[in-house]
C-alpha cells in the first residue's frame, strides 16, 4: 500500500544547527499523526520539507507519493496547510480572503461561493464574513487559516500547532474540527503541537522530537509498552490484606514486582494473561478486591519520561 508520508533519513541543516536530523517514518493513509517536541525540535522545519518550501541537505520524502523537493506546486493542490503563522490579507474580508486562496488553488468557480460560505458557517465565521481581516482576533484569524487549509479538499492536512493561543473553548472547537476534517474523506492529518491532551485525543500514532532527532514514534500503549516494562496492575482492596499475599504473588508465573501500601496493591505482570491468576490468589487468601485496574499512562507521562531518558542518557 502507498504510505501518505514517507521519510527515510530526512534531514536539512542551517549552518551549524541540525534543524532536522535522520527522520525515518512512515504515514498510513487517513491517520492523524502527532508531532511532538520541544520548541526548536525541528516540527515546523519538518513540515516546510514535506511542503517542499525548503529542500533537504539529506535523506528522502514522498508525501502522496510525489517528491516534494521537485513537485511542490502539484502538491500543493492536493494538500492543505495550516502554518505558524497564518498569512491572511488584512485588509481583504474574511470571504473575500477565502475567493481569493480558492481561486488560486484551483477550485473550480462554480463550487466556491457554496464552499465558501459552508466553511465560514462551519467555523463560526458567518456573522464576521465581511470584515476585514485586521479587525479579527488571533483566535478568528486562525479558524480563517483553518478554513483557507480545507477549502479544496485536500487529501492530506498539515497543521502546524493549530490551537496555539486560542482560548480553551475557540482550541476545544478547533479540536472538534479537526477531528471531522480527519474523518471525511479518510484524509491524513500531519499535526504538530504542545498540548498533549489535544495529541491524546487527536493522533492514532505520535512521533517525539528532539533537537532534530527522532525520540520515539508510535501510539501511546507501544510507547508505554517500550518506556515501562511489563504491565502495571492497581489492585484496590476493601482492607488490609495478610501478610502472606505478597509472597504468594510474588512466587506467581509472570508476575515480576509488586508493592503493597495498606489496602493498595499494585503488581507488575508480564501481560494481562497474568491478572486472571493474580486476582484469584488475592481473592483465595481472603482479599476483598474493590477495583482492579490495569494502569494507563496518558501521553503528557510518556512525553516526560522520554526526555527525562533523552536526558540522562546525555549526561
Ligand atoms: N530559516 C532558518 N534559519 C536558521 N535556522 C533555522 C531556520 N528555521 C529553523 N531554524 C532552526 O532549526 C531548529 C528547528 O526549528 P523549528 O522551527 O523546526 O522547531 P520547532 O520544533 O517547530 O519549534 P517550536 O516548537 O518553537 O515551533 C531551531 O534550532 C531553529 O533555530
Ligand atoms: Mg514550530
């Protein structure tokens, strides 16, 4: 199957810094993929290459299939961006600013006023559609860039922190949008951000960046999977259970560490084959099971182990 985004050993230098450096990965057609990082992590430098508005001092991308070093105008047609900072005519209105981008990315003249004002009502801008530009706010500004990104459809979304100094509920929204925009035509959606939370409810699958270099790539339970070894079991107790439990458990096939807090029992299993086992031996030596959970680790936890692991591992 043709990958939306392929990158083998992409890399662009700016003098002495290594902006972007030996990215490999792969892009499944209708996946939203995260792009995580530090500020200077290389995102923005990444998406300006798979646009082919800078070309690389190294390695290969295809996006759609196409070079974008040698075919970034046929690209361009056929993939929305939404960059850091969104250049919009200030002095254009809203509606005239969407005619204008649509003309230009060649949607034919018959559908624009109808696809125009569609997305203006989807991104609540009607009421504001005949203002001009400078008079907009940061946040409606950004739903205009939003709308430029989906005006002729594109197959592939790239977003460069689309929700960055919105104010929760307009970043909720923009959230929303993105996820139907993800859902509609199986498009693909490259987005890079730092908010986690937008990334965990977002992305099938996260890359973590870091000076360039690539820290991890994958959904949030194989990266957990790879950062905390095993599977880590909460078991909630209604009291305090005997003394002879921990040894019982720990003597168990599978299971591989546990701590034991009062009426909290936490055990380390070589997979979820092993709970079964674990919650009959608490259970035949008189424990009283009120929960029992296997630990989840969101993608803020998985973000802050990496670069603490990136970090000792430089010291
Ligand atoms: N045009 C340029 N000229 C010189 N250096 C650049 C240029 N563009 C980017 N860089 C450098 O490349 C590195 C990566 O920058 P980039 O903008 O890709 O980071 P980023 O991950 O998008 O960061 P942020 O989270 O702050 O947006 C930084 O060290 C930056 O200073
Ligand atoms: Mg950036």
């Amino acid at each position: 199957m043709a990958y939306a985004v392929e990158v083998e050993q992409l890399s662009r230098r700016f003098g002495s810094v290594a902006a972007v450096d030996g990215l490999t990965f792969r892009i499944e057609p209708g996946e939203v993929f995260g792009v995580l990082g530090p500020n200077g992590a290389g995102k923005t430098t990444t998406v300006r290459l798979l646009n082919g508005v800078l070309a690389p001092s190294g390695g290969r991308a295809w996006v759609l299939g196409l070079d974008p070093a040698a075919h970034g105008c046929e690209l361009r047609r056929r993939t929305g961006v939404l960059t850091e900072t969104p250049s919009l005519y200030e002095r254009l209105t809203a509606r005239d600013n969407l005619h204008f981008f649509g003309a230009l990315y060649g949607v034919a003249e018959a559908d624009l006023p109808r696809r125009v004002d569609d997305l203006l009502a989807l991104l609540g801008l009607s009421e504001r559609a005949n203002h001009k530009v400078g008079s907009f706010s940061k946040g409606m500004k950004q739903r205009l860039a939003l709308a430029r990104a989906l005006l002729h459809q594109p197959d592939l979304l790239f977003l460069d922190e689309p929700t960055a100094g919105l104010d929760p509920e307009a970043a909720r929204q923009v959230t929303a949008w993105i996820e139907q925009a993800s859902r509609e035509r199986g498009r693909t959606v490259f987005l890079c951000t730092h908010n986690l939370a937008e990334a965990q409810r977002l992305c099938h699958r996260v890359a973590v960046l870091d000076r360039g270099r690539l820290l991890a790539v994958g959904t949030a339970a194989e990266l957990a999977r790879t950062l905390w070894h095993g599977l880590w079991v909460d078991v909630d107790l209604r009291t305090r259970p005997p003394g002879a439990l921990a040894d019982s458990l720990r003597a168990l096939p599978g299971v591989t560490e546990l701590t034991l807090d009062e009426d909290r029992l936490a055990v380390q299993v070589e997979g979820e084959a092993v709970i079964p086992s674990v919650v009959a031996t608490v259970v035949g030596q008189g424990g009283q099971v009120l929960r029992v959970n296997p630990r989840v680790y969101s993608l803020e936890e998985i973000y802050f182990r990496l670069q603490r692991e990136r970090k000792e591992g430089a010291a």
